[in-house]
C-alpha cells in the first residue's frame, strides 16, 4: 500500500503514552485527538465538559519526557523538554484528601469512564480531562 492512499496521509504528529498503572494527570486538555487503548488493567478517565475550561485556572508547565536507558530498555526518570504548555489546570481531580467538589465546576455533565483490557477510546482535540492508571 503506497502512502498517499492511507486515511492518515495528513498525519503530522504522533505520540505514545505507555504506562505501568501508576500514571496519574493532571486536568488537562490536548491540542490534538488522540487514542486510548487500554491494554491490561485498568484506568480512569475524568471527563469534563467544554465549558469547565474556564473554571480550571490553567497554569504553565514545563513538558518533561521519560529516559530510557537504549542498552537495557530500562526507564531512569525523566528530563524537561524546552517547551512550556499551558494547558493543566491546578486542580488535582484525584485528589484523595479532597472532602468536597470544587461548586463552580459544572459537574452534572461531567463523565467518569473506566477503561478495561481491550477498550478503545477516542477523546476528540480540546476535549477536557484526567487519567489515572
């Protein structure tokens, strides 16, 4: 099959996020689609509506990006990107000492989803939300 006849021809980018069950986010949203396929276990997706990015009070991060180690595959932390985003909110919504809701949020629209072994999810570009697992 020749490249100009795949339906991703336009693709410009793509990443890919592999976790050990211990990875947790913060509210966030992302400036492209992407894809979540959970392959064992399980993970928690917090899906909140269009209208909650205002109440989130972004703040500006600096990306970081995981070290693997080419002789033994093994990964040894992470180092800071030169990129700066702004797009993680300050609230932690898998808090566990949290006792009660942040009451501005719109939470009657909000979705939790739990992803199991096998599920595919598609979260569209700007789509709000926080993954644990």
């Amino acid at each position: 099959m020749k490249y100009r006849n795949l339906p991703f021809r336009g693709l410009q980018s793509a990443n890919l996020w592999l976790g050990d069950g211990g990875m947790r986010s913060a509210v966030h949203w992302d400036g492209h689609d992407n894809l979540l396929l959970q392959l064992c276990g399980t993970k928690t997706v917090l899906l909140l509506p269009p209208e909650a990015t205002s109440s989130l009070g972004y703040r500006a991060w600096t990306e970081h990006r995981y070290v693997v180690d080419p002789a033994t595959g093994e990964f040894h932390g992470h180092r800071p990107e030169n990129s700066v985003v702004e797009n993680h909110a300050v609230f932690d919504a898998f808090d566990q000492s949290m006792t009660e809701l942040p009451s501005h949020m719109p939470w009657q629209r909000a979705r939790v989803a739990v992803l199991e072994p096998g599920t595919l999810r598609c979260l569209s570009m700007s789509a709000v939300c926080a993954v644990r697992g």
